[in-house]
C-alpha cells in the first residue's frame, strides 16, 4: 500500500492509553466470567464442590479438637479410635471433593479459555486491513496467546483457589466467633493489617503487571520483525545490530521481571508475618484461658486448626494477588482489542447483491477522494472509466496512488468522497465478499500457505483435481512440478519457501484462474521474476487476462506496452490517460517517466 509514512498505534498499556483502556477490578472480573457463562452450571457445581471440601476441611479441624480432649486426655481407646478414624475419613472426603471441583472447573475453564482464542481470531478475521497496517505483528500474536494464557492461568487454578479461600476463611470465623466470640472477634480484627496491606498494594502491583505485559509484546513485535527481515539482516550483515536492538527489548522485558520478582519478594513475606503474628494471640489469650480452666484443650486444639484454615486462605490470596491482577491486566487487553471497531463499522453495512447479479467488469470511478488519516488525501478526485475487458496500465513514481486505487475497488479501505461503480452499480451495494471473489489479486510476491499444491491452488473451493491439473496445463505450472516431481499432493512449506519466486507466481496466477474472478488485478507480478521463468509467467498472464478487465500496476513500462490503456498518476492525481503511443507523443510525464527508465 502506497501511503504516507503513519505511525503505530501506541500498545493499549502505554501510559497515555491507560486511562482510556483501564478497567476496575469489578468490571474485569466480571468481564472474565462473561465468558464462563455458558458453563455456569459446571461451574457452580465443581465450586460447590470445592465448597463441600472447605467443610469437611473445618469438620476435621473440630474433630481434632474433640480427639485430643474425649480421646487422648481421657485417656480412651475407644474415643481415639473413633475420632482419628473420623478424621481421616473426613480427610478423605476434603480430598475427594476437592479433586472432582478442580477437574471439573479445569475442564471448563479450558473450554472457556478455548472460546476466548475462538473470539479473539473471529475479530482478527473481520478487522479491516487498516488495522493490520497500524499494528506491529508482535502485539496482535501476544493478545492470542501472552494475554490469553494470562486469563487461563485465573480459570484453570487461581478461580478455584480463590473461591475455596473465600469459603474456607467465611466458615473459619464463623466457628471460631461460636466457638468463643471475643477471642475469635480478636483474631479476626488481628488479620485486618493483612488485607490493608493487599488492598492498597493491589495497583502497584496491576502496574507492575502492566508494564511486564507491554514489554512482553514490544518483545515479541521485534522478534517478529527480525525473524520476518533476516535474509535482508544476513544481506547487510546486521546480526550484531539486530542482537543489540533485541537485546534492548530483552533488558527491558528484563527490568519490569525484575521489578515483579523485587516486589514480591519483600510483599510476600510482609504478609505471611502479617497473617502468622496473631497466632501470638491464641496462644497467649486461649493459653490463659485453658490454664483458668474457662477453656477446653480440645477447643484451644480446634481453634489452633480454625485459625490455621483462617489465615492460610489469606496468604494464599496474597500468593496469588499478582495473578489475578495478571489475569485483570489480560483482560484490559483482550478487552481494548475486541473494541477495535470490525469492518463493517469501518466500511459500513456490508451490501446485498452478490450470486443473482452476473458481474461483466466494467469499472467507474466518480470523483473519488480518499485519506487514511483524515488529514491528508491521497486521492484527490479520480475520474476515469474502463469498459468490461479493457487491460489498463497504472503508473507512476511511489506513493501516488496506484496500490491504494485498486485496493477501493476491492472495499479493502473506505473512500470519503464520490463513489465507485461496478457495471453501473456502487460497490458499497455489493456484498463484500462476493465483490472480492469476483476480484483476483496477484502481488509482487505473492502468499502461499503451508499445505499442498491442491490447498494452495484451492483453498475453499470443492473443485476436482482434474479441473485443477486443467488449469495447471493452461498456465503451464504443470510443466514446472513435472520436472520438479511435484504432485497436488507434494507439500509447500510456509511462504512457498521450497518453491522460487516464478514457482510461486505460476501458483498464484493458476489459483486466480481456478477462481475465476471477472476482474484482475496485477501488482507488480513479473517484477522479480527470473529470465528462467519470464517467458513462461508472461504467458500465463496473457492466458489469465482472456475475457477479464485487468489492472496492472507497473514501475517497468516495458510490462504495460500491451495495455488498452495507460493510466498516469500524480500525488494522488489522474494526469494522463491513453495508448503507450498516445502518451509517448504528449511529451508529457509518462514520456518523462520513459525517458528517465529507457
């Protein structure tokens, strides 16, 4: 695409978009569960079933208490007998409910998680192109894995740890202010310094996360960029540039890991002595009550296991704060990218004509203005007409237009001003995706999938390998995989890197034709192809071209002297338009343009 240079959108984590992309912890939480909705049941269930384990947990607890007064201190077989085999039982049970919640919930949190990665590739399908221009592909990869891990560490093991906290410590001061109620109303108002602490510390540590998330994704964008551009970094010999750039990122990823790990590693502890001190109490308090003999020992035993079941649940809520807050940071994240507007907010209501109307290829442009940034056009009034089967020839200097022009014919940007006809018809009236069918397109260096020659030649289409090897021998790819030993079943490996560059463009121009679109588009297709394969891709093209209306975008001239017509373009202007000969005799700037080549 020929545009003027635009920066990047800044990452949703950047410190001027945190405002507008940040979410409470509330409205995260809540957003997180959204998604386990449809498995509201399963998950209720396996957390009742967690609950259930809390209870025989506390269960075992007073059962302790019952086995060192009834049992032990009275010095009875039969009651200790009677109470270890309750509490081993009751431990079993603890163990048995809390193995099926944990499957259970793991399970469907996995489905969960598998319904946000199908969501977040649904949105990735139907963003528009332009999105896809202002983004690094590090950030977008990083939102469907990085990010959605973030979120399934929460559903996978830290949901059910939280909630069978909440439960366990709501059953534990419930026992232990009915078991004595100004001791147990002590112990609670003791834990208190704890919770401050993890509230007003939650931010700072959202923060940290932040910043780990961000660097992480600035990571994975220059690593992205640097896998894509290694032939050009072996060209130039830039390994040693590139490995300080990447160690830049890598320090800086560094720096906020090191910032989380010093955080918590002073935070943690702080909580854990915060959570063990009021043990101090106990002992103290429920001592001098077991020695006045006001106090039972098998209570004070119990109390001791209830103010364990009390305050572990805390320092495992402390242990597990940076998780949640990764899984809230996660979700800001997936959040801000499902609100990048798709398509058809940008491009508006996609059009309903498509199959009953019988495309000829004529094609009108009427005053058409177009800008990406709302600033500064790019377009600026292009009026011309081509008549269905005409072959038309785009040219002139980088950045005047030519890519974007054909680019609106397929709906892939919006135009602003005027409006474009097929056969007489505005194209925002066609359905988009008939439109673009009815459309092939074959760039300079064309894209091919991992896959066979048949998934490549025919992606979506139930078309026989007969028709397929028919069209093969049309464009002369057959010839090609015959001497190479190829079959439609012989593997092409990503970006067609077992296949040159005149390989890949017979693929290309053979899957067009497969296709059978009305009107084709050319971007350059014969600029890097070798003299090997000239010959035999510039018969391709004429054989495609047959009964088409064809756009062919050209720096080299010498590729359009068979072109209807030459289209000459100027800072986004139409300024000349006829034969090669025509324009030649103007001495104009298509015979500048010719001059300055030949």
């Amino acid at each position: 695409m020929n545009q003027k240079q635009s920066f990047l959108e800044a990452d949703e984590q950047d410190d001027k978009n945190i405002k507008k992309n940040a979410l409470s912890d509330v409205k995260s939480f809540k957003y997180l569960l959204k998604f386990a909705a449809p498995y509201k049941f399963q998950f209720i269930f396996s957390i009742a079933a967690m609950m259930m384990s809390s209870f025989f947990t506390l269960s075992s607890a007073r059962l302790m208490g019952s086995f060192v007064e009834d049992g032990l201190l009275a010095r009875s077989y039969k009651e200790s007998a009677f109470y270890a085999i309750a509490i081993v039982s009751v431990s079993a049970f603890s163990f048995l409910f809390m193995w099926l919640g944990r499957k259970l919930l793991t399970k469907y949190s996995s489905l969960a998680i598998l319904d946000i990665r199908k969501v977040l590739f649904q949105h990735l399908q139907v963003l528009p192109i332009f999105f896809y221009d202002t983004q690094p592909q590090g950030r977008v990869v990083t939102r469907v894995t990085h990010d959605v891990e973030g979120i399934e560490q929460f559903f996978t093991s830290t949901l059910g740890r939280l909630v069978s906290a909440l439960f366990l410590t709501t059953m534990s001061i419930s026992a232990m202010l009915l078991t004595n109620f100004w001791l147990g109303l002590a112990l609670v108002g003791s834990v208190f310094p704890a919770i401050i602490f993890i509230y007003f510390t939650r931010n700072i540590v959202r923060n940290v996360n932040r910043r780990m998330s961000k660097d992480s994704s600035a990571l994975n964008s220059k690593l992205s960029e640097f896998i894509n551009g290694l032939s050009v970094i072996r060209s130039f010999g830039l390994e040693e540039w590139s490995n300080d750039e990447y160690e830049v990122a890598v320090s800086t990823h560094e720096r906020s890991q090191l910032d989380a790990n010093f955080l918590y590693g002073w935070s943690r502890p702080l909580i854990s002595f915060l959570c063990t001190t009021p043990i101090i109490l106990l002992v103290w308090f429920g001592g001098k009550e077991v020695l006045a003999g006001t106090m039972g020992v098998g209570v004070f035993v119990a109390f001791v296991r209830y103010c364990e079941r009390f305050f572990n649940p805390i320092m495992t809520l402390a242990r597990e704060v940076h998780v949640i807050q990764q899984a809230f940071t996660s979700a800001e994240r997936v959040v801000s990218f499902l609100e990048h507007k798709p398509e058809e907010s940008v491009l508006g209501i996609n059009g309903l004509i498509k199959d009953e109307h019988t495309m000829q290829g004529r094609i009108d442009f009427d005053n058409v203005w177009m800008s990406y940034n709302e600033e500064d056009w790019i377009l600026k009034g292009l009026n011309f007409s081509i008549k269905a089967g005409d072959k038309i020839g785009l040219v002139g200097r980088t950045g005047c237009g030519k890519s974007t022009t054909v680019n609106l014919i397929s709906r892939l940007y919006e135009f602003q001003k005027g409006d474009i006809l097929v056969d007489g018809v505005s194209i925002r009236l066609f359905n988009r995706e008939y439109l673009r069918s009815m459309i092939g397109f074959v760039a300079q260096d064309p894209v091919l999938f991992r896959g066979s020659f048949a998934q490549n030649l025919s992606p979506m289409k139930n078309v026989s390998k007969e028709e397929i090897l028919y069209q093969c021998d049309t464009t002369g790819l057959s010839k090609i995989m015959h001497k190479n030993g190829f079959t439609l079943d012989t593997e092409i490996f990503e970006g067609g890197s077992n296949l040159s560059v005149g390989e890949r463009q017979l693929v290309a121009l053979t899957r067009i034709l497969i296709n059978n679109p009305k009107i084709l588009i050319l971007d350059e297709a014969t600029a890097n192809i070798d003299p090997a394969y000239e010959k035999i891709i510039h018969e391709a093209i004429n054989k495609v071209m047959v009964g088409r209306t064809c756009l062919m975008i050209a720096h080299r001239l010498a590729t359009i002297e068979h072109c209807d017509r030459i289209f000459v373009f100027d800072e986004g202007r139409l300024v000349e338009e006829g034969s090669r000969e025509e324009l030649f005799n103007l001495k104009g700037y298509f015979h500048n343009l010719h001059t300055a080549q030949f």
